[in-house]
C-alpha cells in the first residue's frame, strides 16, 4: 500500500484560506479541493468517526460528541474507547487487503483500545486530591515516556479552556514526526485542533484570527515537507466549517419551565438529574437530543421545541431517518438550531444555584458541550490574581476549583453541528493526487473511500 497522511487542520474552511495562508494556498493550487457536504451533526466525534467508516450515524452510533446512556441514566461527553465505533474502520479494511499495512493515530477521537497499530491521545490524570494533571495515553505503552521525555509534557491547559493557543498543535505535529521516525506507518491521521477553538472564540473573520491563521498554516506547511520528503501522499482534511453566533438558546430551561425536567440539590447547588425527568436535553453546539423518559410527552417536548425562538428543525423518527441519526443512542427528537444560533446545557434558573462545576473547565461533569471554557470571565476584575493565588493552592496540596469560567452564554462568537448553508463555510478534502477526486463535491461518507484509494495507488 502507499504511504498516505491525513491532516485534520479543524474548522478550516474555503473562507479562511487567502493572505494568512500563503503556504497552503501555494500547497493547494498544485491540487484539486473538493468541498464535503457534512454529516448531521456536523461535530467532532460524529464527523471522524463517519470520514473513518464510511458510515452515517445510524450504523457507526456515534450520534453526537455525547450523549444520554440509558442503562445508567448519565450523560457522558467525551468518552474514548474506540469499542463505541460499531462500524468496521479503514484500517481494519486496509489490513484485511495488505496484512502488512500499518496505521498510527495522532489524536483523532476513540483512540483508546482501538486496532490501530500506533496511537496517542490526550488522558489527563485525576489524583484523589482533585487535582487534573496533564498527560497522554499511547499505543504501544512506552510510547508516552519517549514522547514525553523528548517533547515535553503534553500542553493540555493549552489544548482546551481559556489558555488554548498553537503550542497544543504544534506539540501533536511534532508527536507525529516522531512516530513516523519510530515506526514509519503506512497510514498517520493527525488531528490539529486550534483553528477549531480560536473562530468560536474571536470570530471567523480571517482578519480577526489572522496570528492563529498563520500559525496552523505554519505547522501545516512543515508537516507537508515533512512527510512528502519521506514519500508520502498528503490529504488536507476538516471535520466542519465554523459560522457566526449570536443566539444562544437554553433547550433545559424551556423544559424546566414546562415541569419536564427534574434537578436536584445538592449542597445548595442544583444538578440535572436525567433519570427522573420527563424530558431533557443533551447540547452538542448547534445541535441537542432530547431525550423523552414518559412517552405520553413526546408531542408535548415536540410542541415546545418547535416554538422555541432559534430553533431551524425538530427530528421526529422520519426525521431522524432521513438525516442518517435513526439509532438507539439519539435522542427521542432532535433539535437543530438556525445557523445564527447554539444550545447551550443550561437548566438552572439562578445563577447561585449553578453547580460548582459550570465556572470551571470540566468536560466530563458537565451534561452537554459547553464552549464559554474558552474565555475568562469578564467579570474577575483581577483575573490574573485569582489564577496565580488558585494555581498557589493546587502547588500547596490543597483542594481548589479553577472557577473563573462565565456562565454568561452570550460572550460566544461561532458554532458548528447545524448543516453549513454556504460552499465557503463547508469543510474540505485536498489531494495532490487529482486522478484520485474525480469531483469537486464529497458526501462525508465519501472520505472513507478517498483514503482508501490513496492507499490502494
């Protein structure tokens, strides 16, 4: 098989490639680009594990980056076993066709005890003091000292919340040289995540981002060198295009207003509690599954979704059916925001009865996405103050909370997960080898055997 690489630069899309990415544009325009109509919704988990199948939801199960598992009545975001994929991956399909192909995986999502041959992805540690260190999980297990020891630990304060910058990327390409100098696999998908963080964030004017423009195609331009200079063919690749917001819309509080969802408190707090409601809703960006515990309410939950200001579609079964999302693990009706608007998780009516968590970053308490991480709350007159005397405690060995997260939904500047409505927003496959995308529009689906051809050259 041939030697093939695929980086996945996140959120990049047609609108932002001009002045700021001189060496993409130059890259580029000896290739072919072709536009990807994204998969419903159009998230991380969902859209990886569908460019990896060539399946839609309905078959792979990856229905959202989270969602409601029923048997213990949690929502959990965020998990990782590759086991939840339920669809064959490319490279089971490109082992089965050369048993001597390889593949390693640096950071694309459910890499943890999947088949691939090589991985890294991230896995703080969480110490019973409360403490969250940084650290990786890699496949073979030595894998993660080397790493680490010749990189550096892995920047996790710089890959997710308010301190997000280039360094996380940076630090996942230099991972990925050094596997390839390890173990030259014949295929390494690489995930880049910045451009991702810094348009829901600043915006998505090029001009707005144009340092963080600049950076990734810094990191872009070395990593294409890199590995044409070893033989390798590149696919540039992202996951979804990142449009502006203005509206966010608090699905829970709606049904908490309707007495459908439950909550309870706890040390003066307020925590949903998914298992005694009659309805509630799991927000994933511009999408949210609303799940129905008492049946008798579903036209009711229907009703209200439809009214509520923000809202583009309601999925019932046929709806779910013609967007590909018709599986157990999606919610009893989805709900879809307009372009212009997100979901939050929201369901307290009172900010003093938020649970602690909602002002820190905490992805796993949390029971839905929630991109305010990305910012220091405005009102900290002294914020600088507050994290050096946190940061003070957690060296001293006591307990702490980072809390300095908004809960302020509106300081939010661009989403994704709703079907992009311009080409200039979509997100892209680029290919040197033209023969091998004979066109200029791609179903998601479409990506998988993309890939795959590249390795069958």
């Amino acid at each position: 098989m041939k030697k093939t690489v695929v980086i996945n630069v996140v959120g990049l899309s047609s609108r932002l490639l001009g002045e700021h990415t001189p060496q993409l544009k130059q890259w580029i325009a000896q290739g072919r680009i072709a536009t990807i109509k994204p998969v419903l919704p159009a998230v991380t988990c969902t859209a990886q594990a569908t460019y990896l199948t060539g399946c839609y939801p309905t078959d792979h199960g990856i229905v959202a980056n989270g969602w409601y598992f029923h048997d213990d009545c949690e929502i959990k975001f965020w998990r990782q076993s590759n086991k939840l994929v339920q669809s064959p991956k490319i490279w089971d399909v490109a082992r089965s066709i050369d048993p001597e192909f390889t593949c390693a995986n640096l950071f694309w999502w459910y890499n943890m005890y999947s088949s691939v041959d090589y991985s890294v992805t991230p896995r703080p540690m969480y110490p019973a003091d409360g403490r969250k260190l940084p650290d990786i999980y890699t496949q073979p297990a030595d894998l993660r000292s080397t790493l680490q020891t010749e990189l550096g630990e892995f920047p996790l304060f710089k890959f997710w919340g308010p301190a997000t910058s280039a360094e996380s990327s940076q630090w996942i390409a230099a991972s990925a040289k050094r596997v390839e100098e390890l173990y030259s696999p014949t295929l390494t998908l690489i995930y880049l995540p910045h451009l991702d963080y810094c348009l829901q964030k600043i915006g998505c004017q090029p001009d707005e981002i144009a340092q963080d423009l600049q950076e990734i195609d810094a990191i872009c331009g070395d990593l294409i060198a890199y590995y044409e200079n070893r033989g390798a063919q590149v696919i540039l690749l992202s996951e979804y295009g990142i449009t502006p917001v203005n509206q966010p819309i608090h699905l829970n509080r709606v049904l908490r207003q309707a007495e459908l969802l439950q909550v309870r408190e706890e040390l003066g707090r307020e925590l949903l509690d998914a298992g005694a409601s009659k309805a509630f809703a799991v927000a994933d960006h511009q999408i949210a599954h609303v799940y129905v515990n008492d049946p008798s309410c579903l036209d009711k939950v229907k009703q209200l979704l439809e009214q509520t200001d923000g809202v583009d579609l309601v999925l019932d079964e046929a709806g779910k059916e013609a967007y590909h999302l018709d599986h157990p693990r999606s919610g009893d009706l989805i709900a879809v925001a307009k372009p212009n608007a997100w979901f939050t998780y929201y369901y307290w009516m009172d900010d003093r009865k938020a649970p602690d968590f909602a002002r820190t970053v905490d992805i796993h308490r949390k029971p839905g996405y929630d991109p305010a991480e990305l910012f220091i709350d405005p009102q900290i007159k002294l914020p600088k103050l507050k994290l050096g005397t946190t940061l003070l405690k957690k060296k001293l060995g006591f307990r702490y909370l980072m809390e300095v997260i908004p809960l302020d939904a509106s300081v939010v500047k661009g989403s994704h997960g709703h079907l992009t409505p311009s080409a200039a927003d979509c997100p892209m496959l680029i290919t040197r080898e033209t023969d091998l995308l004979q066109r200029d529009s791609l179903e998601a689906t479409d990506v998988f055997h993309v890939i795959l051809s590249h390795l069958k050259r």
